[in-house]
C-alpha cells in the first residue's frame, strides 16, 4: 500500500523514534498526511477481500475505437464494413462465418464538386445508408491521411466530415438499447494485417481481393467465401489490368475481414 519514499521515511522514524504510540503519531513521518493515514490503517482493520479489491478490467480491443468489451465484439454475428472516398461509400457485409452476405458500393458524384454545403453532405449519405444492411457492428475505416501535408487538407476536411455524417445517420437508424454499433478502425491497421504497408504508406488490396475470389472457387476451405452470383459479377471488374476504381469496395471487404481475424488472434 505504501511505496517509495513514504514506506522508508515509515522505518527511519521507526528506528530513531521506537514503536509509534498512537494513530496521530504516524502523521510526523515525513510525507505521511492525514488521508494516507486513514486510507492505510482502515484497510488494516477493514480488510476486504482479494475479489472485492480488484475491479474485472473490460477486455478491449486495441484495433477498434471506442473502446468496446471483447465479448460483445466475439458474439457478434456480422459486421458491415464501410469504406469511403471522394466520391464513393463501399460496404462488405460479412458474416461470422467469413461469408459474403453483401457487397458493393454507391456513387456520389456531387462530393467534392463546387461549394459543396453540409445540407448537400446529408442529401448525399442519407439515401446510401438507407441502403446499409443490419449487423451487429458497424465499422467505419479511420483515413491516415497527415496533416502535415496541407495540400490534401480539403480531401481530409471531406473524409472527416463524411465520417462523422455515417456515424451520425448509422447510430441513429440502429440505436439498440443504448449500445455503441458503429466502430472505427484504423486504415494502418489493415493494411499492416495483410502486409500491404510500404513506409507510412498503405498500397492497394486489389491484387489480394482478386486471390479471395479465385480461392472462393477453387478452395474447398477458402479464407472469404463469396456467392456464385457475386464471383461472376466482380471476378472480371476486379481482373488484372482494369481500372475501374473499386478501391474503397477492396478496402470494405479488406477492412471486414481483418476485423475478425485480428480479433481472433489478438
């Protein structure tokens, strides 16, 4: 209970000064005050037990923010994973299983065109997360764009403020029993998962998506288990040398997949 400095002044003035003679005493040791002294020798007399004493300490997740109890996390069922850009929200609706129940994204042309005003922001993110599908946990990705770059202050200035708009318009919808649903987690934390990380820097996840579909098909166990319907609509739009800018959608799914698998071996 007593550590440092105090517990030695404690046996010095022990020494030079024999036995103390009452509780007042023990407040002419050095550093010792009236509080310490009340909170050391009540527990002396009043003992409590070794379960009493120590609190359960919420088991969190280091990857995810807020803060949420580990076991909410490991029930969960499924997981919506959104992802956006400058123009675009994506979303992976994936089970606990690791199974593809949804998949997509949704353009949105006005972002980032003219003087783009908050009323236009709602406009534009009410209708898609209409389109958002019930889960247990919704997880938005956290941008690593630097502020020291003051050059991409407008694009960060834009992701923020449509990260605040789905966490808004999502806790709203899906309010249960006053229970946190929409997480975020870190974009470094993904890309480091699957090793996509080169500095500071994260590359893209295309190439590792197109393997997740090739292996839904050719596997009997594969990592990511994709519908028949979804491996012959995206297998070509994600195929080796076409640009068709499905980033955040690699992202989405990426993002959906660490979730689980970080919390598994964390």
């Amino acid at each position: 209970m007593l550590r440092g400095r105090k517990s030695i002044n404690i046996i010095e003035y022990r020494t030079r000064n024999g036995p103390f003679k009452d509780l007042h005493s023990v407040m002419n040791v050095p550093l010792i005050k009236h509080k310490t002294t009340a909170v050391v020798f009540n527990s002396i007399l009043n003992p409590a037990d070794r379960s009493e004493r120590r609190k359960p300490k919420v088991q969190a997740v280091k990857f995810i923010k807020p803060q949420i109890e580990r076991k909410r996390l490991e029930e969960a069922s499924s997981v919506v994973s959104l992802v956006f850009g400058t123009n675009k929200i994506a979303w992976a609706h994936l089970e606990r299983g690791r199974s593809v129940l949804e998949w997509q994204q949704e353009e949105c042309d006005r972002f980032l065109r003219g003087a783009y005003q908050a009323s236009v922001y709602l406009e534009d993110i009410s209708p898609v997360v209409a389109k958002i599908p019930e889960a247990d946990f919704f997880i938005l990705e956290k941008p690593g764009i630097s502020l020291q770059n003051t050059n991409l202050f407008p694009i960060m200035l834009h992701l923020r403020t449509v990260e605040a708009m789905l966490y808004s318009l999502l806790g709203a919808r899906f309010q249960q029993d006053g229970q946190q649903r929409v997480l975020s987690m870190a974009r470094t934390a993904v890309g480091k998962h699957f090793e996509l990380m080169v500095g500071e820097c994260r590359t893209s996840g295309a190439e590792l998506v197109r393997q997740l579909l090739a292996d839904s098909v050719t596997q009997k166990h594969p990592r990511v288990a994709f519908p028949h319907s979804m491996v012959v609509r995206y297998r070509n739009m994600f195929r080796l040398g076409v640009r068709n800018h499905r980033e955040e959608m690699c992202d989405a799914l990426l993002q959906a997949l660490a979730f689980y698998e970080l919390l598994e071996g964390d």
